[in-house]
C-alpha cells in the first residue's frame, strides 16, 4: 500500500447473473463480487473476504456505528488522515486498547473503517462510501433551500453564542440638563464669543486652562474638541445644525465611555440688547444616577465665564 495515502476506498458490488467476473476473480460464483477494495493510484482488487449484505442491512449497520460518540470522534481522526491503531488509541483518553479495538470493529463491519496490517504496524481508513450511501438515501432527495438555510441559521447562530458579547442589565434611559444665562451684550458678539475664544471661557481649571484648551470649529461637521498636551484629542460633540447668530446643535457622546448619545441644543436669544444663552442638553443609554446634574453644573460654569469674558 502507498504510505502517503490518506485513505482508502471499499465497496460491495452485486452483479448481474450473465456477468462472468471468474476472470477477474477466480473462485467466485457468477453474479456477486464481494468486498471490492479500491485504493487510489493502485487500480482494483476483489476478494471474496464477506458476503454481501443488502442495502438496509448496510443502512443500519451505519447508523449503529454513528450512533455511539467513541466512534464518531475515531471517524473524526481517520478524517485527516490514515492512522495507526495505537495513535486511534492514545487519541481516545482512559480507554484501553481492547475498548478502542472494540469500536474499530463496529465501524469496519459497517464499512465506515478500513484496515490493513503493514509490518508490525495495523493502519487504518476513513471509508466514506457508506456515508455517501446515507447521504443519497435519506438527505439528498429531501434537501433544498431551506433546509439549507436553516442549517445556516444554526451554525450561525451557535457561532454568536460562543463568542464573548454580553448584554448589559443597565436599562436605557433618558435625562435632560438645561442651563441659561442672560450676558449683556447683542447675540451677535455673544454667538462669535462662542467660537472665537472657545478656550478663554470652556475650561476646568485655571492650572489646565492653556495645557488642554479647547476649539470649537464654526461649520457643519465641525468639532467641538479639547487638545490634550500628549497631543490627542477629546472630541465633546459633532456640530450637525448651524444658524449663525441663533443655534447651534452638537451631537455626540462627550467622551464618555459608556453606550450614551447626547444631543446639545444651543440658543441665543436677544432680550433688550442683551442675549440670552440657553443649552438644553439631551441625553439617552447608560445614563447614570447623577450624570444630567454633572452637566448642568459643567455648562452653568462655562456659561458664567463666557458671560464675565464679554462683559468685562
């Protein structure tokens, strides 16, 4: 046998009476050929080694054979390949060799192994040629697309249970912060105040003021950002709706981490020469107890500094 075969091939071939096959294979009676072994690149050989069963008795034998999960999994090795009996044996952990021989000689009575001893070592052959009988007589006639699909379907959906995605118990929820402050001074000054000197009044601290100042690009798509002195970049909100001189609206997360959307409404509003500056900041997902509060408190600080910023 060619020691690079992966495996090997056996059939059992019934023939028709006026067939003469002595001259193929001497000895036996016209009409049957029993247990034709067919190795690739090594042509054909008969023998007379088992009679010839019929094909439900074949069908059950399988099933039988299939049906023990020992078996399988020794099908499943002989699938990449020949192997010897005793890497069939170690493949099949705190089971001893006359347990695994056992199984071996269920699946050769079934055709689904082949054996053949080489030397001192027993090698042995996936035989798919029983499979593809049962995939005829039972899936082939009766498969189509979807049953397909529905096997699609399972496979896709035990690959999505295997992997790591978590839901989160956290329900989603809606809060608002809302802030405002009348600046004395027209919209107009107020509106280009927002833009032009972003960093002089949106600030945490005096100490980061010029190490983290923050821009606010004036255009659609434009970015309301703050630079960071590694020089990364904190992006607060998207600029998605621009009336100069009357609103602006940002949408974004304000970096936060958790799975949140925030939309930022901002109004100016002229009242007597003076301009009233609204934001009404919406947010909804992970909101946390206390977040809206936060904000309303970040925005009713930056709005006092704008406001002593022009007023001065």
């Amino acid at each position: 046998m060619n020691p690079e075969l992966d495996f090997a091939l056996k059939v059992t071939i019934k023939c028709p009476p006026e067939r003469d096959w002595k001259a193929l294979n001497e000895g036996l009676p016209p009409g049957q050929v029993s247990a034709s072994r067919c190795e690739c690149g090594l042509g054909s050989m008969f023998s007379g080694e088992s009679p010839i069963q019929s094909g439900y008795e074949q069908h059950d034998l399988v099933w039988k054979a299939l049906g023990d999960p020992t078996r399988r999994a020794l099908l499943d090795e002989l699938r990449n390949g020949r192997k010897t009996t005793s890497e069939l044996v170690a493949s099949v952990p705190g089971m001893t060799r006359f347990g695994v021989m056992k199984h071996l000689g269920v699946l050769e009575d079934a055709g689904l192994v082949i054996s053949r001893k080489e030397g001192r070592q027993r090698w042995n052959h996936l035989n798919a040629v029983p499979l593809r009988g049962i995939y005829e007589r039972w899936v082939s006639k009766y498969e189509d697309q979807w049953a397909g699909s529905l096997a699609n379907l399972k496979r896709d959906l035990e690959r999505k249970q295997q992997m790591s995605t978590k839901m989160s118990d956290q329900p989603a929820r809606v809060a608002v912060a809302q802030s405002e402050i009348l600046i004395d001074a027209p919209k107009e000054i107020v509106y280009r105040a927002w833009f032009d000197d972003t960093s002089n009044w949106f600030y945490e601290s005096e100490a980061t003021k010029d190490s983290t100042p923050t821009v606010c690009e004036e255009k659609m798509g434009g970015k309301m950002y703050t630079k960071l002195p590694d020089g990364g970049f904190n992006v607060l909100g998207e600029i998605t709706m621009l009336k100069p001189n009357h609103k602006i609206r940002m949408c974004g997360d304000c970096t936060m981490p958790m799975a949140i959307l925030m939309n930022m409404t901002i109004s100016f509003t002229e009242i007597d020469g003076k301009t009233m500056v609204s934001i009404d900041h919406r947010m909804s997902g992970e909101v946390s107890e206390g977040m809206a509060e936060e904000f309303e408190e970040g925005w009713a600080d930056g709005l006092r500094k704008l406001k002593e910023l022009i007023e001065a």
